[in-house]
C-alpha cells in the first residue's frame, strides 16, 4: 500500500490521516520551584496514533483495562460483594463489643 500526498492545501482531514498514520508523540515535564526548592513535578507523556499503529508499536492498555473491555466486571462485581461482607463483619463486631 503505497502513501499518497495531496499536491494542494492540507485540510484538517489530511493533517489527522498523516498523524494517525505515522503517530506523534508529545512529551515535556513542567516543574513548580519556590526558593529553588521543587515542589510539584508535573510529567506529560501522549501518543496519538491509530489503533492500528498502537498495535504495530506494542501498545494495547486497553486489552487489560477492565473498564474498556468488559472482562473485569464479574470480578469486581465479586470484589465489591467481598468488600461488603466483610464491612457487615466489623460493624457486627464493633456494635458487640459496644454493647459490652
């Protein structure tokens, strides 16, 4: 598949086509000093590419988000269940030893 480029003016649409094709990687760090002393250290990294490109360059968080894809529901549904247990568990315990 061979690259085409427009000979005319780029339109938005033909700047986004070229950043999803190739991908862009945007980086920098900002820093917050008082007296020369750092207080906050702000790291930005983004990369913006396709789906396709993010595969290409190993990129797939989203595979084992389970909020993206679905499969972590059950277990969180069970996790949120267990926690809940085990909240009855201590207020049952702390309204006991309250009543001694």
């Amino acid at each position: 598949m061979a690259l085409q480029h427009s000979v005319g003016g780029s339109g938005l649409a033909d700047i986004l086509e070229r950043i999803l094709d190739k991908g862009i990687v945007v980086a920098g760090d900002i820093s917050v000093s008082l007296v020369g002393v750092e207080l906050l250290t702000v790291r930005i990294r983004l990369v913006v590419a396709s789906v396709d490109r993010a595969l290409e360059m190993g990129i797939r968080w989203w595979e084992n988000d389970a909020a993206l894809n679905g499969a972590g529901s059950a277990k969180l549904q069970a996790d949120n269940a267990a926690l809940l247990e085990r909240i009855a568990k201590l207020e049952h315990t702390i309204a006991a030893t309250a009543r001694q």
